[in-house]
C-alpha cells in the first residue's frame, strides 16, 4: 500500500498475509507507542518500580493489581500511579 500527500509518497507498507499488527514503528502515533512498549511488563514489573518510589507507591500498587476486573486496566492503572514519578 502506497501513501500520498499531495503528489507526494510519503509511506510504502508491504501488505502482511499474517494476522496480527504490520505498521512500523515509526508511523504509528505516541500513545499506540506506549502500549506497544507496556505490553512486555508484568505485575512484578509494577511492583519493583513502586518499590523504588517508596513504600506507600507499592501499597497503591499491590491494591490495584489485587483487585482488577481485567489485568490490562490494572497495569494502566499502575501505569498512570508510576508516571505521576515524573511531576
């Protein structure tokens, strides 16, 4: 599949016969990213960063992940606990 703007090409994908995702990386949007790249972390993950912050992280943390309905809605919620980190 060919992609253009304007009379430009600016993107070329091979068609994939395969089931499962063929964008490359660099043509997909931040936040699709950032799931991509959460997908190979596991509960034990969660936990040792939580550790790493301090004492009542992990309390939040384990509350969380003891407690999910789905697992990937804990591990976004653990996601969103560990990014406030940053601010």
């Amino acid at each position: 599949m060919e992609v253009y703007l304007n009379t430009q090409r600016i993107a070329l994908h091979k068609r994939s016969f395969i089931a499962g995702r063929s964008t490359e990386d660099a043509h997909m949007p931040e936040n699709h990213l950032e799931y991509q790249h959460s997908k190979g972390r596991n509960a034990a993950f969660y936990l040792e960063e939580a550790e790493v912050i301090g004492m009542y992280t992990l309390k939040a943390v384990e509350k969380v992940l003891a407690s999910p309905k789905y697992v990937s809605h804990a591990y976004r919620s653990c996601e969103g606990i560990l990014s406030l980190r940053k601010k």
